[in-house]
C-alpha cells in the first residue's frame, strides 16, 4: 500500500483553505492508502509563538482533525514534535542542500520580508525539515495546497541528492497530490490572495454561522459587470471559487449565466455562499465542540499516533545511518 503524509502548522484553528486544500483529501485518501497525518509544531517555532498558545493550538488542531473526518483506526494521527528521529534527517537533509538553493524558495523570501527582525535559519530551513516529515516515512504522496509547491519541489530535491550522493534508491520522489486536475487554492475574504491565519481573512471551521455570514456578506465586490460574457477581476473569481467549492452546479451555473447577461446581485450571490458554508461548516464544528471536551481521548490518540509514526521514522533512520557509515555496532 502507497504511503501518504501530510500536516499542518498548529496556529490557531484550522480555516477554509486548509480544509479545502488538505484535509478534505486526507479524509478520502485514508480509506485506500498507508496515512500519516501530523501536527508541525517545530515548524510553528519559526515565528517565536508562546509556548501555551503552541499547547494550546496542538490540542485545538488535534480536536479539528478528528471532527473533519480523520480516523485514528485508519490513519496515523501525531503530533511532529513527538518524533524526535525527524531531527536526525533534517540534519542529514541539511548537510546536502545548498544555501542559494535555500534562499531562491519564493516562502523564505516572503517571510524574511513579512519579518525582517526575526530571519532566522530555522525559517531558512524549513524545507529540509518538510522534507524529512515526508521522507521518515517513505511518503509517496503528498496531499497539499497550491502554496506548498516549492517546498515540494525541495523535498524532491533532498530525496534525489540523498540517493544520489550514496547511490541508493532509499527514498522514493514524493508527488503532490490534488483530488481534483489541479491544485486548490482558496482565496481571502479581502478581495485577493490565498486564505491564510496570517492574513486576517479567514473563515475558520470553528465560526457560527452568526460570524460566517457576517464575514462572508463584508467580502469586497465591485461595480457588476458592463458588458456581457465579460472576463471576471479577481475579487469576483474569489467569490465563484466559493461557489465552486461549497455549492451546487445548479447554483454555480445560475450566478454564472446572470454575471455573463450582466443581471448579478452581488446580495443575493452572497447569502448563496453564506448560506452552503454554513451547511458545510455546521456539523464539522459541532464535533470539534465534543472532541474538544474530551481531553482524555485527544491524549490517548496523540500516544497512539507517536508510537506508530516513531516506529515507522526508526526504521528509515537505522539504514539511512548505516548508508552514511554510522554503524556503533560496529566499532
Ligand atoms: P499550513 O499550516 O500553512 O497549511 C496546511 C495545509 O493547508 C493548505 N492551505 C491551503 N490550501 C488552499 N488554499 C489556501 N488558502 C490554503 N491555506 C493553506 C496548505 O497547502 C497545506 O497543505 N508547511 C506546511 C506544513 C507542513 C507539511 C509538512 C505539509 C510541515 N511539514 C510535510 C506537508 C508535508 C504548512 O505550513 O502548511
């Protein structure tokens, strides 16, 4: 069976993108493949959190998870922080990826900018770390948004390099994987870009429908239309990719004939909106409010987890050290 990882830093709760993006997948592709779904609480470190917001959000994170859909029985579901053999591999990954190689990732270069005081090697580094989270586990498939694509293309990079430096086919070239033919990327509710909890234009799984609607009506639109079958600007995309993602065709087809004959209520478009992600979102938070009362069982199944993601991760570390030449049974 192929193996599958994925993750997500735990800052906050989960939104709309990463739902759409990556877990809605994950849910799917526990069914028919080896799974391995995981926490990046060191990659969170990156922007120096408090340590009881990363306590905190770990569990938040862990109690989303399980009320999308993930199956603790199906998949692997850990916290990455509990796999301390990941470390070993991102020193490995480290020492055979370049600096400029590094620097040239298009994230880097927009952290570095969002946060110019605080540019450090970890930030840099965050490829080879996502590497080594794929590659512990021999992962063939990455189910990922569109924004990760270069830390994908990096992780490739590693797995190459690595079999290439000590010629030996350890790791397999991990594949992005889309549901649908191509990546998704779900955009902010301020008129352009991706939803991101850094930006402030989110819509997250945790919202009543009080604040859904409220936030979905604020969305920016323009003029209308002026002429028929026009192409739309950006912030009128955003909106139909909503549609896209949480309505029906019938719905789609229906706002999308009265945008081309220039009749579109940009009101009545967006109760439409409000209205499927409020159905979508509805019963996912309901089972967050339980899962998240049940501290007990959110324990038991991040110790199940770390148990099976370090057994695997063990495995994988004992031949890499010994294709290194690391062998202290041998001295
Ligand atoms: P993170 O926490 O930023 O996002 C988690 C997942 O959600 C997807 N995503 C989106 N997809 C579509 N539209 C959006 N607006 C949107 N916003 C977020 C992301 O593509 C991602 O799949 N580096 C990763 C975490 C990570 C990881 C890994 C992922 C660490 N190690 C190994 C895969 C494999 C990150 O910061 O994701």
């Amino acid at each position: 069976m192929e193996t599958v990882l994925s993750g997500i830093r735990p800052t906050g709760h989960l939104h709309l993108g990463n739902y759409f993006g990556a877990v809605k997948s994950f849910v799917k592709m526990q069914e028919e493949y080896n799974c391995y779904f995981f926490i990046a609480d060191w990659h969170s470190l990156t922007t120096c959190p408090d340590p009881e917001d990363i306590r905190q959000s770990v569990k938040t994170i862990l109690a989303e998870y399980l009320a999308c859909g993930i199956d603790p029985e199906k998949a692997t579901l850990y916290v990455q922080s509990d796999v301390r053999e990941t470390l070993e591999l991102y020193l490995y990954f480290n020492m055979n990826i370049y600096l400029g190689e590094l620097e040239r990732v298009t994230t880097f270069k927009e952290k570095a900018r969002k946060q110019p005081n605080n540019v450090n090697a970890g930030l840099l580094t965050y490829p080879t770390l996502m590497a080594a989270d794929i590659l512990q586990h021999r992962a063939k498939w990455v189910p990922v948004g569109k924004d990760q694509e270069q830390n994908m293309e990096m992780a490739r990079k590693c797995a190459r390099r690595f079999n290439n430096i000590y010629h030996v086919e350890i790791f397999p070239e991990p594949q992005n994987f889309y549901f649908s033919d191509k990546a998704v990327k779900i955009p902010g509710l301020d008129g352009s870009g991706k939803m991101g909890k850094s930006d402030g234009n989110c819509i997250y799984l945790c919202d009543d429908d009080k604040v859904i609607r409220k936030k979905v009506m604020k969305a920016l639109t323009d003029n209308g239309p002026q002429t028929p079958n026009s192409e739309k600007p950006e912030i009128i995309e955003n909106l139909f990719t909503f549609l896209q993602i949480c309505s029906s065709k019938e719905a789609y087809d229906y706002f999308n004939e009265q945008w081309n004959n220039c009749t579109i209520r940009y009101g009545e478009l967006k109760k439409q909106i409000a209205d499927d992600l409020c159905n979508t979102v509805a019963p996912i938070r309901e089972r967050i409010l339980e899962f998240s009362a049940n501290q007990d069982l959110l324990e038991k199944i991040s110790r199940h987890g770390a148990e099976k993601a370090r057994e695997s991760a063990a495995a994988t570390l004992k031949e890499v050290r010994q294709i290194i030449g690391f062998n202290p049974n041998e001295r």
